[in-house]
C-alpha cells in the first residue's frame, strides 16, 4: 500500500517538472484577436508571439518586478533589487575582470 502512493507522489512530481519544463499550457482567448497572457499578437504574421524576455501580461504589458526576471518573469534573482535586472537577472562582474584591473594597477 505504502509503495503504491508512493509511487503515485513520484509520478506526480514527474510530471508537475514535465509540465513546467516543456511550458506546457492551454490558453483559450476569450476575445477574439487577443493573445493570451504571456503573448503578444505578431503585426506581421497575426500570430502570438511568447513576450520578451523581461515582460508577462497581456500584450505583454507589464514589466518584471524585483526579485522576478526573464522569460515569463518566473526566474528569481539572487541579489538586492539595484543589481537585478529584469530581463537578465543580477548584474555581476566577473573575479577574472577584476583580478586584471588590479594586476594592470600594480604594475
């Protein structure tokens, strides 16, 4: 019994990530010429396009908001909110970069 619902939960779990991975949904436009949310209609082929990265919303209308960023806003950046940025996410500079200013200093 108890590796029967086991499985069940692992098969769920399973399937849940296949879901997100392949973003997987089912969108039916209650309005005739309206995308979704999370599309925007194409001018030049009349189709939906997914928004840009950085964008979500009808017509991709709406902007990212701290901590969220990228495509459909659903990543989380792991900085303050003056370092992250909505379409790329935390803005870094690398050690590598840093290491040669400060060597090109020395000299």
């Amino acid at each position: 019994m108890r590796v029967n619902i086991m499985r069940r939960y692992i098969c769920w779990v399973l399937l849940t990530l296949l879901h997100r991975g392949l973003n997987a949904e089912i969108c039916h436009s209650d309005e005739d010429n309206k995308c979704c949310a999370g599309y925007k209609r194409n001018e030049t082929t009349g189709l939906c396009d997914s928004c840009p990265f950085g964008y979500n919303g009808r017509e991709c209308a709406y902007r990212c908001t701290y901590p969220y960023y990228g495509e459909y806003c659903r990543r989380l950046c792991d900085c303050t909110e003056e370092q992250c940025n909505f379409v790329n996410g935390c803005k870094t500079t690398s050690k590598a970069s840093k290491y040669i200013y400060f060597y090109t200093f020395l000299k």
